[in-house]
C-alpha cells in the first residue's frame, strides 16, 4: 500500500471534515501542481495542506509552501471554498472544506522538499484533459472563472 493510500484511509476513519488550504500559482500560462511519487500515473493536486489548530488560513498556505517546496510564497489572495466529498478506492466518505488562495511565489523552479511529492508545471491549454483534483476546481482555473466564484462543491 502506498503512502498516498493509507494517509486516505487514515482520512476516512477519522469521520471528521478536514480543513485544507490550497494555493493556485498561475505563471506562464501555466499552474504549478503536485503529485504523490506514488502514483506517477495518478491524479494531480495543487499545493496546500491541513490546517493546523491556531493557524490562520494564509498563515498556514505559507508555512505548507515552506514545508513542501523549495519556493517562498511572496502573496496569497483568498479565492473561493470548495466543499470536497469523495471516496478513495477501499474507502469510506472523505469531506473536506478546502480554501483555495491565488498565491505568488519567490521563483519557478519548484522542486519537492518531500519524498513523497513532486510538482511541475501544467499548461493551462492542457488542463481540461488533466486527471486535476478536484475536478470543479480544474474546471473553474481552465474556464478562467476564479475572481467569479466564491463557492463550490465537489462530490
């Protein structure tokens, strides 16, 4: 089992709804993603985390970027919130109430301080054929409809 799986199996038994923050980075016509290095074939992701008690949202985006890439993020803009229900493969109901921030960073060249992830550049052209998760969100970034929703709901 790879490590993407069980942290979404840990997920699903919680039974609780997750706090996520995620940022967009739109560069070059291009948004930068991530993906597990378990599942080189698998769905993209964008940046972003757990929220963590006593943190703000942005608070969080920004310490999530440090944590995970080598990029610094210079500003983060709120967007819009996605209500996220989903179920993984050999799971039970995954809710999440994701925060999603237009985010700038400090460079383009992008590389994982985690084993476990990987990021790369999506051109935007490309992303109504991308596996991006969650779909409303890719939806949404490829419709160029990001400064029109304030809401949006998955699952």
């Amino acid at each position: 089992m790879s490590g993407e799986e069980r942290f979404v199996r840990a997920l699903a038994r919680e039974r609780r709804v997750r706090v996520r923050v995620v940022g967009i980075c739109i560069r070059d016509d291009q948004v930068l993603c991530s993906r597990s290095v378990d599942r080189p074939d698998g769905p993209l992701g964008l940046p972003g985390g757990g929220l963590e008690a006593g943190a703000s949202l942005e608070g969080q985006l920004r310490q999530e970027i440090r944590e995970e890439t080598t990029a610094n993020l210079l500003s983060a803009s709120y967007l819009f919130v996605v209500e996220n229900r989903f179920e993984a493969p050999g799971t039970e109901l995954i809710h999440q109430v994701e925060h999603y921030f237009e985010m700038t960073l400090d460079t383009d060249e992008v590389l994982s301080r985690e084993p476990h992830l990987s990021f790369e550049w999506v051109p935007l052209s490309a992303l109504p054929t991308v596996d991006l998760r969650p779909q409303v969100v890719r939806d949404a970034i490829s419709a160029d409809r990001l400064y029109r929703i304030r809401h949006l709901i998955q699952g």
